[in-house]
C-alpha cells in the first residue's frame, strides 16, 4: 500500500500529484499548484472531469472552449470565505493564469459526460456549522451530492477550530452497499493556521489491518483508502481541510465505528 501521508514536492508549482496509480486506487485524483502572479498552469483533463477550486488568491480560468474570467476572492484560506471552484468535463482541458499569488487544487475523478464546463461557486456554498462542543467544525459544501454539478466528484472544505475534532466520531464509507454504505476513496488536503503548526490524522479499519497515525503538516496531503478516518487539531492552531471523494455511486453514505457511536447517539439525542 503507498504512504497514506503525501508531502508536498516543494513550495512552488505542481506541489501535489496524485493519481489513482499513485494512490493504488480507482477513482480520487488530486493536484496542487502554488503560483505566483503571471505564472500559468494547463492541464488536459482526458476521461476525467475536474473541479478546480481556488483555495487561495486570484487567476483567470478557462476551460472548454469558455472563459470565465478572474476568479478567487480570498487571500487566506482562513478567511472562511466561500471559495470560488470551476467544473470542467472530461475530454477537454483547462488553463489557469495566477493574476496574485494563488493556490489552486485540482479534485478529479472519472467523467461520465452528464455536466459542462460552469462556475459552480461561491454561489451556492455557504459556511454551515456541524457537530457540538469539542467537535464542532464549520463546512463548505462545494460539491456534494445536495449540488448536481458533478458526475462522480465529492469536494468539500473543512474548518476545524483549535482544540477540536473532525470526522469524528470515526466513520468509513468503505463498501459499495448502498443504501447503507458507499464506497468512497478520500484525500485530505491539511492546513494549519499559523502555519508552523500540526494536526493529527488516524486512519484505521476495525480489525486493525490498517491503523497509522500521522502528523499532519500544512499543504500535507493524506489518502483515506478504507477505514475511519478521524483528525484533530491541538490548542492553539486551526485546521483546514479540502476533501475529494468519489466511487461507484456520487453518494456520501458512511457508519460510525460501533465503539464510537454512542457519542453521534447522544448528540443526536440532545438536539
């Protein structure tokens, strides 16, 4: 099994290159550029539909055959804005030009040819609140099955105050039974405010055959290929992530691990 934690190659340029190949899986895709202003980044999609979300700054996009301007309006992605994020379709490609510095991810997954090339945000994204105490986190909902605008792509952002949990309590989506369960490949792309800090992330299956912990640090890069998957931030350093996920079936369909799930119960019950 490759490394379940993925550093960046450098601070400039294609920082992040993961495929299903490299990841020894079937779906998820994921790169990183850091550019600065004035630089470009062009890819050819193939088979594989892309969203591009502006994590950080400004560039102009264009993709099959449309222009679609200057996007990006936050300068820091602890600003919590909503971020702005492209569709682009299989068998075509995309550009990017920086006009500031900016960080731009590529989420891909196989394309089946149901979407075009659209601006899919910051219209429509907007910042929610989930969990309770120490588990709070507030999440960005770019693509998630709620949005019809993707074939097989899940993308979405996460904020984790300092001292708390996310994807907690542990769950997996990591068997095609649906309605139960799906079968979802994940990457986990970590920042840390300030970014001098560390998280931590468990990945682990409830016979044990996988279980690794890891210190996560920023632009880190972690693939979920089964099992639960929880992470948490220490006092004094807020957490970032942007998840990609895909499978069979654009559903999000997960269970808590059963010594866990008391605590989704109890705070259920308490409303």
């Amino acid at each position: 099994m490759p490394d379940l934690l993925v550093k960046p190659a450098g601070t400039a340029g294609k920082v992040h290159d993961i495929t299903p190949a490299s990841a020894g899986w079937g779906y998820v895709g994921f790169g990183l550029y850091r550019l600065k202003a004035g630089e470009m980044a062009s890819e050819a999609t193939g088979d594989r539909e892309v969203i591009l979300v502006l994590v950080e700054g400004k560039a102009e996009i264009s993709g099959a055959g449309k222009a679609f301007g200057e996007l990006g309006e936050r300068m820091n992605v602890f600003e919590r804005l909503p971020p702005h994020a492209v569709y682009i379709p299989g068998g075509t490609e995309w550009q990017a030009r920086a006009t500031t510095d900016c960080t731009l991810a590529v989420c891909t997954a196989p394309g089946k040819g149901g979407h075009e090339a659209q601006v899919i945000g910051p219209a429509g994204i907007s910042l929610e609140e989930r969990g309770k105490g120490a588990n709070t986190r507030y999440i960005h909902n770019i693509a998630m099955e709620g949005r019809d605008v993707a074939d097989s792509l899940l993308v979405t952002e996460v904020y984790t105050p300092q001292g708390n949990w996310s994807s907690y309590p542990p769950h997996r989506h990591d068997e095609d039974d649906f309605p139960d369960m799906t079968y979802l490949e994940e990457t986990y792309y970590h920042r840390l405010n300030p970014a001098q800090g560390f998280g931590f992330q468990r990945v682990f299956t409830e016979d044990a055959e996988l279980d690794e912990t890891m210190t996560v640090k920023d632009h880190d890069v972690v693939l979920v290929p089964k099992g639960h998957h929880p992470c948490g931030a220490p006092y004094g350093y807020e957490m970032y992530y942007l998840n990609v996920m895909a499978g069979p079936l654009r559903k999000w369909r997960f269970r808590n691990h059963p010594d866990h799930d008391w605590i989704f119960q109890r705070d259920a019950k308490a409303g």
